[in-house]
C-alpha cells in the first residue's frame, strides 16, 4: 500500500544523514559493521565490471521508470549499509525512515557458466586481468551478453524493500542495485560469489588451452578504455592499480633488504681484516716485572759502590 496521494513526506538530505548515522551508530553499539557505499562525484561506476552491471540494469524497460530516483539515492548517501552474499544483497537504506533491501539473485545456471568457461578458454592470462577487466573483446562480448553472459535477468532477480512503496522496485531498491555497480569497482569477485560461480575456473582453464588460441587472441586484447565505450556506448574509468601499486612495493622492499644485507657483508669482512692486521700486545708477567725493577737496583747499588771506592782511593793518595 502506498502513501496517501501516492507521495512520500519529503526529508531532506540532511536530515537522512542524519538518521543515517543515528542508525549506523546504534548497530555499532550491537557490534554490526557497515559497509556503506560512498559516490565521489556523479560517475557511479569507474570499472568495468561496474559499468556493465549498472549497464545491464538500464537495458530492461521493466526497471526504466524507478533507477533515476535510485541514482539519486545512491549519490548523496543514502545506502548506509550494503552486503553481498552467495545469492543475496541486503541492505539498509535513510528515506523517510530507515528501510531494509533484499534482493536474491538466482544462481547461475550450470549449463551457462560451463559455456562461458569453455568460451573463455585460454583468453584470459591472469586473476589481475580478470578482476582488473583486462581482456579480449571476444571476452567481454561473452560475459556481457544479454542472453548468455554472467549478469542476472529481471526474471532472477526478487525485490523487497520495508518501505510502504507498492512497486516491485522502489527507490530504495533501485539505489542498492546501484550501489552494487559501485561496490564491483573495488570487489568485483562479489559478482561471481553473487551469482554462485567460481570466478577462478576461468583462469585454471586458461592454463590449460593451447598455446595457438592463446597467441591467436593477442591480437584482439584490449589496451585502453576506448573500445569498452564502443562496446557499452559508456566513458569507462581507469582499473584500480591495487594489485600492481601492491607488487611494486614488494619488489622495492626486497631490492632494500637486499641492498642492506650487502652493506653488512661488507662491514663484517672489513672489520675481520682489520683484526687480522692487528698485531697482538703482549703483556708482561708480573714476575718478569719484579726481576727487572731488582736489576735496576742492584746496578745503582753496584755504580754506588765503585764511586765511593775511587773516592776513597783518592783521599788516600792525599794523605800520602
């Protein structure tokens, strides 16, 4: 049943922040964590896996009246809480009051993932490249096709929201479909865990396709983002350098261990040298020392002697 006059009482933004966090805190106290979606700018998806879920979405008529209002919602905050499992996205949305989303999400049918691992069959290179978006086009055309890829159709996916909203897709429903596209940007292994599928089959297959289909595809792998907008009719956003920012910093610590385990090399075997050099000082026994302060005393004692002989030689002949 809808609102009277088939409006909503209007809250303003401020004022759904505000509830927002009022929520957030209160499930805070009751040790829940939130993960909310946060939109810098008005591009909701910068990646491709982001853009062609928020694509797939827009391409059904059946969903066209209400995903503007959701647009709306998931650029000034309102999805303050989003979680993708194995075939379900819950959600806590600020409108009017705070509402729950759920939304399942059928899994993939068998038949259609294994054709999609077949067809991918050594065209993808790596896990990065995959999460990344990096490949062929030929790939891309088979994840992305409407009848055969990966995305759900209207008929897999079931809504429900809370809110007193009558339709099937509400605007809280329309903004968690949204903000899904927006979370694939820096999780995009939530879509094959969303539709039950192990994203990694399409590697392990990769590995083991000839190297002829491999070299074959090189010539249609995709360098920039210029043929996504082709293909999607979209500005795709750079991939995120996680991985690669990641590695870099790990070949820079090694290089930096490596260099300091030389520097100490070199300082152990400098100082080893310089004690090989050194001559030993030996140190006199207390014994040797008695027995030569006692020969210096016998040789004054015996100096002593002969002056006072000549000088009492020399007083005699004096006397004569």
């Amino acid at each position: 049943m809808g609102w009277y006059g088939g409006f909503a009482p209007y809250v303003s933004v401020a004022e759904r922040k505000r509830k927002a966090a009022k929520e957030v805190a209160k499930l805070k106290k009751k040790g829940e964590v939130c993960h909310p979606i946060v939109i810098e700018g008005r591009t909701i998806a910068n990646t491709f896996w982001g853009k062609a879920w928020c694509k797939n979405l827009e391409s059904y008529s059946d969903y066209s009246n209400r995903l503007p209002r959701g647009r709306t919602y998931v650029r000034n905050g309102s999805v303050i809480d989003l979680k993708v499992k194995e075939g379900e996205i819950t959600a806590l949305v600020s409108g009017s009051s705070i509402y729950k989303v759920k939304i399942a999400i059928t899994k993939v049918v068998t038949d259609k993932w294994n054709k999609i691992v077949n067809e991918c069959s050594g065209k993808i290179d790596s896990l990065i490249e995959l999460l990344q978006g990096k490949f062929s086009k030929a790939v891309m055309q088979i994840i992305t096709d409407p009848n055969k890829g990966l995305f759900p159709h209207p008929k897999e996916i079931k809504l429900s929201c809370s809110c007193p909203d009558w339709a099937d897709m509400c605007k809280h429903v329309a903004a968690v479909l949204y903000g899904v596209g927006a979370r694939l940007d820096t999780k995009p292994e939530e879509l094959f865990m969303l539709r039950q599928a192990d994203h990694v089959e399409l590697i392990a297959q990769a590995g083991t396709a000839s190297l002829t289909q491999a070299s074959s595809d090189q010539s249609d792998r995709i360098l920039d983002g210029s043929d996504l907008s082709t293909l999607f009719g979209i500005d795709m956003g750079e991939a995120p350098q996680k991985e690669v920012n990641i590695e870099k910093g790990k070949l820079k610590k090694k290089r930096v261990a490596k260099k300091s385990s030389k520097i100490v090399k070199t300082k152990s075997i400098r100082q080893s040298k310089t004690k090989a050099t050194k001559k030993p000082i030996k140190k006199k026994s207390s014994a040797k020392v008695k027995s030569s302060k006692k020969s210096k005393v016998m040789a004054k004692q015996t100096k002593a002697k002969r002056t006072r002989k000549k000088a009492d030689q020399k007083s005699k002949r004096v006397n004569k």
